[in-house]
C-alpha cells in the first residue's frame, strides 16, 4: 500500500516544535474517515488495525463522528531529564478513548544517517539473525559486568553435548567427578503436549545419541543457539534428570538453583507455550510503513513505523513467565537472552537490553504497579560468606517475589516449596537466615500476615500434606504478603507481639528446603474466642462494607470488632473460632491489630489458620485485646 495525502506530509520532526518539545499531529478527520483510508493507506491501515485491537474499540459506522485522530510522540527522558529521540507514537481518538501505539525505527540500510536524538527505535531482525548482537551483548557482560563474571564451572550431573551442526550429533553425557566446563541452560514450557523425556527406560539410548530430528523445536534452537555461541554443553531439565526415578529427581531439583546460578547463559524460551514452539518465532514486518523525517541539514530521510514491540513490561505476561519454576531460573542465571514474540532481550545482573534498543526505562511511570521486575539485588556465589552489614530489607523483596509466584502454574501442586529451593537456598546463604516453609525464621511474625488476594477466587488447601496451615504454600491460589510499610518507621510501623516461637519443620526428603512431612509453630499471644464464620447464605451474614471483596465480620457476640478474609470458601464448623493477636499499631484514639485466625486442628489439641483478621479499626474501642489473657498455643 502507498500512503494517503494525509500520510504523505506526516514528517518525524513535525511532532516536535523548535524547541524540541512534544506537540500534537492532527491526523484523519475521525474513526470512520479512517477506517476508510485504511482499505488504501498502509499507515491508516496500521494505525485502525491497532485500534481495533482496544476492548473499547467499536466498529465505526457510515458517516459516524468522532473527534479527530491525533498523533503524538514520546521522547525518551534520562534520568538528568534530558530529551532524547522518539521512540514511540500515540495515535488517538479522544471521543472514542481508543490508543494506537505505533514503534519508530530506523533502518540500519538508510542512506541517510538519522541520530538517537531524533529517533532511538532500530530494526528487529529475524531471530536466526539476531546471533551477532547476542555475541555483543556477551562480549560487553563479561568486559564490563564485575557482579555477571562467569567462570569455569563444575558440570551438572548430566547435560547435552551439543554435537556439531552436520556432523556428530547431541547426545546426553554423565559428567564425572571434577568436570568443569562453560555450559547454557534452557528455560522453558512443559505445556500440554508430551515432552521428550530421560527415564530409565531411555537413558542408554539417550547416552549414545539425541538425534536433532526427534527433538522438539524449541530444543533443536536451544542446540544451535548454544553451538552459535561456541559453548559445547546446554542442561535441558526434562532430559538430564532421568523423570521416573524419584530419587534422581529429588537429588537434582535440589541442586536446581545452583544449576542455573552457575550458567553460561540461560536461553528463555519466553513466546513458547510449548516445546514444539521454539525459540525463532516469524516477526513478519508486512505492516511496518514509511514516513519521511526531516534532517538538519536540509536533507529528508525516513523511519519506520510498527506496532509496539512487547519489552520487558510485557516479558511477565509471556507463556513462559507464568510458570513457577521459572521464577528462580530466571532470578539465578547471571545471564540470560529472551526469545520472545516481538524481539529478542538481553538480562543480566548489571543491566537489560533490547533488540530495539529503546531503553528499557522509558514506560518506567506507566509501571510503577509492578510488584516486583523478576530479580533481586543480590549476587550469587558471594565474594563474602555474608552481607556485611546484616539487613532485614530482603524479606520484602522476598515477600514481593512470592505475590507473583502464587500466580504462576506449576503442573504439580506438590513442587510449590521445591520450585523455589534454589533461591531459597541462595538468599539463606547471602543473609545468614533460616528458611521455613516459604516464610523467615527471624521475620515469621511479619511473614504470617498474608491473605488472600481479595480480588482472586478462594484458595484451595493442597490435597495432601505440603505445608502448615500458616504457610502460604500450604494452599493453591493468588495472595499477597505484608509491604514494608509494616515496619517503615514513617508510617508508624506494627510492632510483632508473638512471644517464645518455636518453630518445628521436618523435610519430607534430602532437600531441607523442598518438600515437607510436618510443620509447626508454637508461639506465646492473646487469644480472644470470637463467633464462628456465618454461612454466606444465611439470613444472619452481612457483608463486610470495606476494604474489598471477599473480607468478613469478625463478631465478639454481636459487636463487629474487625474484618477477616478467610483463607478459602465458606466451610461448616463445628468449634469456635479464635483471634490470635500478632502485631499492633497505636494511634492516638485507638489501636490497630492483625491477628490470626484460627481453630482447632482435627487432633484437638493444635491450631489451624483459617484466614487473616484485623481489629481495632473504626469506632471500635482502643485495645480490643486487652482483656484477652496470653496463651501457648501450637498451629499446625
């Protein structure tokens, strides 16, 4: 398609006024108007079919009005607030509340050179062609990155001897005692379909070959990425642990984190929801459309325009990043490349790069509801045995981590402590700390005050043993944890007022922090009996009025003392309930608690959670705890 006379005078440096500062574009005279050129028009086509693409989005009528549609750019901004190119641009149609967010690049092929201060966008090539920049992007990360250092490594129990293209074929070796060498790992979705698979009945035969032909795809481009790359060795979980052999995979799961930690690079298969997708997805680029840009000089050159490519903002709603594994293979590789749907990314300890080049920082403002951006400011091996300055900071970080995770799928329910050992073990070894059951030894009174999210459907309990009831492994389902505005002196932080803990925890295997038998926690508090939860359908309930969806009464006889958001879906119960108090806050006229509440366990004598409460708020007198005597009391 050519463009529209409307099109034709677009220029770059129009979005800009002489003082290089934005200023709006009028573009077509309304959505029917475009909609129309778009059957002529390969911009009005681009920019229609990414506003179509809006959930507001309605299909314009004959004649219909609207307001205009208005072009924009946006400037990247350093952190000195200093303009830079543009990198993006804004088509929209107020009426409507409809956005196209169109990418500018340069074409590396133009003639005429345009600089970053004009436009910062470049162009993405076919991922098979992206194997210079990732050899690039090495070469500065192991130059320049002191925290990303790689080096010689002793070899995980088995991995993949690539082969050589044409030649020997990949076959699966067993590493012997003391082997080091440079090897990649691979990061990637089971899905649905069957995956290729070590186990006893195929270990010889994958000992002596792995022909390149029986793999999947998203294993045969890990291969050639990793013999690109000159390293001979790629560890790919579903083929070097042998599956059916519970005690290999329990030894190898264990040691999972520690695998990655040490890796070359990690190859993340991101835009591929199984093995059969692969790592080199078609970027077809049949709608990407020129306009001229003016240079200083007098001369005119062009950009391109494209839909916007999906970054780093996007990378968390990926197929691969909903897995929970993924979690820690992404946090311990030092490094790692994203083949995703859009472009190929760059991540490592020290910084994040994409194939764009457009700075990963420029929609910073716009995320700023990102919980947590998939890393965490420690490095691993330590230089030392521990921080040196022993801080508790790294538990929010934690904390932030695990909102996500509870999101993430995991294809048995039974690996939700095990998918997190590595990083676990990881941040016990750089802080000094004790890990208990997906919760801080020395934090655990803070660590218990998570619910569930209150916008999320109940949790469900595991359907057998996984964790204490205090835990929130212990249940499948979305939840958020305590912020550090908990202990924030400027807002007036909780004090714990658990006494005496005691905490029992007994692995169910060699991993202390995988899989458990038992867990408990044995702690000194006030304890009130309040009433038993009301059935939602019954005449008597009423609806907590605040603090969201899904929170409850808590009834001292038939005074509302409080909310609680139960763990999971209403339940009949025989025996009372109970608020054990576990933190306060004082204010001036009143004072603010958490607690847990609880009930008694089957064997009658411990405690179970059933849901986290908070009293003291409102018109509710000051210290509703007070009269309540202390108790020991064991929740299992």
């Amino acid at each position: 398609m050519s463009l529209c006379p409307c099109c034709a005078q677009i220029d770059l440096r129009n979005l800009t006024d002489s003082e290089n500062d934005l200023q709006d574009v009028p573009h077509v005279d309304s959505m029917w108007a475009l909609k129309v050129s778009s059957a002529t028009c390969s911009l009005c086509n681009l920019i229609f079919t990414e506003i179509s693409k809006s959930p507001l989005f309605r299909d314009p009528e004959a004649g219909e009005k609207s307001s205009r549609i208005i072009l924009r750019g946006a400037q990247y901004v350093d952190e000195e607030w200093n303009q830079g190119g543009i990198y993006l641009i804004r088509a929209r149609c107020d009426s409507a509340r409809l956005v196209a967010r169109l990418g500018v690049y340069v074409d590396e092929d133009d003639h005429v050179a345009i600089p970053q201060s004009v436009a910062i966008g470049r162009q993405i090539k076919p991922p098979q062609q992206g194997f210079e920049l990732v050899k690039e992007w090495i070469r500065d990360c192991e130059n320049n990155h002191s925290q990303c250092a790689t080096r010689l490594a002793n070899l995980p129990t088995r991995v993949i001897d690539v082969g050589v293209a044409g030649g020997q074929e990949p076959a699966l070796k067993v590493a012997r005692s003391g082997d080091t060498a440079y090897y990649m790992t691979l990061s990637h979705c089971w899905g649905r379909k069957t995956v290729i698979k070590t186990t006893k009945a195929t270990l010889q035969s994958h000992l002596t070959q792995l022909p390149m032909g029986s793999l999947p795809k998203t294993f045969r481009d890990a291969i050639t990425i990793t013999r690109t790359l000159g390293v001979r060795y790629l560890w790919i979980d579903s083929l070097c642990i042998i599956q059916d052999d519970a005690n290999d995979w329990e030894k190898e799961s264990a040691v999972m984190g520690q695998i990655y930690a040490h890796s070359y690079l990690t190859i993340a298969a991101s835009a591929s929801k199984d093995s059969s997708g692969g790592c080199f997805l078609p970027r077809p680029r049949d709608t990407h459309t020129r306009i001229k840009c003016s240079i200083d000089d007098g001369s005119t050159a062009h950009v391109f325009l494209r839909p916007k490519p999906k970054g780093f903002h996007d990378l968390e709603n990926s197929f691969l990043q909903t897995r929970a594994w993924v979690a820690q293979e992404r946090l311990l590789s030092p490094r790692s490349v994203h083949y995703d749907v859009d472009q190929i990314m760059w991540e490592c300890k020290e910084t994040r790069l994409t194939e764009d080049c457009v700075p990963v920082d420029v929609d910073i403002d716009q995320h700023q509801g990102l919980r947590w951006d998939g890393r965490f400011q420690l490095q691993y091996p330590r230089h030392v045995t521990k921080w040196s300055s022993l801080s508790i900071d790294f538990v929010w970080d934690w904390y932030s981590m695990i909102d996500n995770y509870t999101t993430r799928n995991l294809t048995n329910p039974d690996d939700k402590l095990p998918a997190l050992s590595g990083i676990a073990s990881v941040m016990a070894f750089c802080t000094g700390e004790k890990y208990v059951a997906g919760l801080w030894e020395s934090h655990i009174n803070i660590g218990m005050l998570w619910k569930r999210a209150s916008t999320a459907p109940w949790l469900e309990a595991a359907s057998g043993y996984r964790a204490p009831s205090w835990s929130w492994a212990a249940y499948d389902g979305a939840i958020l944890t305590a912020s550090d505005s908990y202990q924030n002196s400027s807002y007036n932080p909780f004090q714990p007022l658990l006494e005496a803990i005691q905490l029992e925890i007994k692995p169910l295997g060699l991993d202390p922090n995988g899989r458990l038998s038992f867990g408990a926690v044995t702690v000194t508090s006030r304890l009130k009996q309040v009433r038993a939860r009301v059935d939602p359908s019954s005449e008597l309930y009423q609806e907590y009025p605040e603090n969201g969806a899904g929170h409850d009464h808590i009834w001292d006889g038939e005074e509302s003392v409080g909310w609680v958001n139960y763990d999971e879906e209403y339940k009949p119960s025989s025996g009372p309930f109970f608020c054990l108090q576990m933190t306060h806050r004082v204010y001036p006229k009143r004072i603010l608690c958490h607690c847990m509440v609880i009930e008694y366990a089957r064997n009658g004598n411990d405690f179970r959670r059933v849901g986290l409460g908070c009293t003291g708020g409102g018109e509710v007198r000051a210290g509703w705890f007070d009269d309540a005597e202390k108790k020991r009391i064991r929740i299992i």
